[in-house]
C-alpha cells in the first residue's frame, strides 16, 4: 500500500529533486509539488527514504486539507485525526519524544501557549509518547504549505540526519548530490575539484556515484590536512593535492570537473573569465563541469562550451548551478 510523503529540497531544485527521486525510486507517483518541496506516494517505507541524500526533511502524510484553515481548525483537524495516531504507532517508538509545530510555507510560527499544551497533552494521551520541546525524535506539523492547501503530518528526520557524514562547513549533502547527479556521473569519469575546501562535492560523488579516479585539490595547507584527516572514509583512487588553481602547475585532464569556488573570485571578471577558460583547458571533449557561483557565467565562457544554469541559494544567499558541456572546437 502508497505511501504518502512530503519531502523539502534545497532551494529552487524541485524539478531536479523529482527527476532525481524518480530515477531511484521507480513506483514514485509526484502529487504535487510546492516552494519548499514534494509531495508523493511511494511503497517505499519511510526507513529508506531517509537513507536517501538529497531529501531533507522527510515527512509522512496523515491527511491534507484543501480549504484555507484558521489556528482553531488547525487543533481540531489534529487533535481528533485516527489518521495521524495510526501514523505515529507505525513509525515511531514508544520511547520516542515528540512536539508540534505549526508552520506556514517556509515559516514556522510557535503556537499560543494554550493551544500548544492542549495539543500535546493530548496527542501524549492517545500516542504513549513523551513530549520534548528542545530535541525530539519526531515532529507533529500542520503545515500549509499553500493558501488553501495544508497538511497534517509526521517529520520522521532530526535536524542531525543529514550531516552524518558529510564534513563541517561545506555544502549540505543534499545539494552536493544534486550537483553531482547533473553532470550525469559514468563509471569511467575522471573527475576534479579545484577549489575542494572541505570536500564536499568530491565524498558526495566518492559515496554515492560511480568514478574512475577522484582529484581534490585546494590552496590552503588547513583544508588539504583537514581532507587527509578524513580518509577514515577509506574511498578508492582518491587523490588530494594542495594546489593554486590560477598558477597553472596543477590542471589534470577529467570528464567532470565539480566545484564550488571562493564567491570572491567572480567580483573580479578577468579572474572570473581565466577560471572557466583554465576549466575548459582541464576537459576532455565533451567533458563536463559544475561551478557553483554567485552568478550566471553566460559571459565568461567560449564558443566551444554549452551553458545551462540552475538557479538556488546557498546560506540564504543567491546562487547558481552553471553546467558547461565542452564540445570538440
């Protein structure tokens, strides 16, 4: 039997999110999709789905409203839902602590004192389940996720699951895959970053992706070591090399280069410019490269190289997926 699911994505990524979602999980059937994400049904239990990186936060639907709902409503459709107490015992423990949330688009709004208690105690009655406001294992959320459109649901991830592996300060494991996942990754791809940092883009596409060789490389000595501290990781032909990408001594010849460089280089369009040619000169023909950049490189590239660009935000700032193809000149 289908399961219904509400799955958020990085920023503006829905339509590569789904296309993403579907080439993994065949039987998924898109019910709509909104600002924030994708709701779907799928036989899939909610155990894999977590396992996939790049949903973020994983939801479980007890039911959806399409009328537009005051606070009072909202309590009522929760409090009296079979629904949702199904839902909790299925997919959740009874050791397992919990809160509610109300939340509107991309906004959550604490509920009146009065009504957040009425509705835990409550809910805590009928689940067996404790209540914690500051880390709780699952959420109750009624959401709307659109004017006339609101959803009573189960968050199944914790704020934590996402960073299990992937290292401190780099991109969110969710949009590392989805970057990876556009270049179209092949088992016989070579593949570089230049501007590695913390290696983000190069252990998603090390842990999720096919590959021939992995080149890393990065100016600064504290990120080159903070990389080789890592290798616990133990991932195969895998190579890290400190390295100034504008210097020119260090240009391996890859399929795919991924990277996501200072955002203070493209304030200067002369080095802006030099990146993409120095990027052009490391691919093979009909190689591609990923360059995550404050800004669209339409007038930084050569006539040899095809351009489509992805449009997001990274750290509440905006951002855009530039994917070049090079074609024989």
């Amino acid at each position: 039997m289908s399961t219904r699911y509400y799955a958020t994505h990085p920023s503006m990524l829905g339509d590569v999110t789904w296309q993403a979602l579907k080439n993994q999980i065949k039987d998924a059937k898109l019910v709509r999709k909104t600002d924030s994400g994708i709701e779907f049904m799928t036989n899939k239990p909610s155990w894999q789905l977590k396992e996939i990186p790049f949903l973020q936060n994983i939801f479980v639907i007890a039911e959806s409203f399409n009328t537009k709902l005051n606070i009072k409503d909202f309590t009522t459709k929760l409090t009296e839902s079979q629904i949702l107490t199904h839902l909790i015992k299925k997919h959740t423990n009874l050791h397992d602590t919990f809160r509610v949330v109300l939340a509107k688009g991309t906004h959550t709004n604490a509920l009146p004192e009065g009504f957040r208690i009425a509705i835990e105690e409550n809910t805590k009655k009928y689940s067996k389940r404790g209540i914690s406001r500051t880390i709780p294992k699952f959420e109750i959320w009624m959401w709307q996720l659109e004017e006339n459109y609101t959803v009573l649901a189960l968050r199944i991830t914790q704020n934590s699951d996402y960073q299990d592996y992937m290292p401190t300060g780099g991109l969110r494991q969710e949009l590392a895959y989805l970057i990876n996942y556009l270049v179209k990754p092949q088992e016989l791809d070579t593949v570089w970053d230049p501007f590695s940092g913390s290696g983000s883009l190069v252990i998603s596409r090390a842990l999720h992706f096919p590959y021939k060789q992995i080149y890393a490389s990065d100016i600064s000595d504290a990120k080159i070591e903070g990389f080789i501290s890592k290798q616990h990781l133990k991932l195969r032909n895998f190579h890290i090399q400190e390295a100034d990408f504008f210097a020119g001594h260090y240009l391996p010849t890859v399929d795919i280069i991924i990277t996501a460089p200072p955002w203070s280089i493209f304030a200067n369009k002369d080095k802006a410019k030099n990146l993409t040619r120095l990027a052009a000169k490391s691919l093979r023909d009909n190689g591609r490269a990923i360059i995550l950049a404050p800004i669209e490189l339409t007038d930084y590239i050569s006539d040899i190289m095809k351009l489509t660009t992805y449009p997001t935000f990274v750290g509440g700032r905006q951002a855009y997926i530039n994917l070049f193809t090079k074609h024989a000149a």
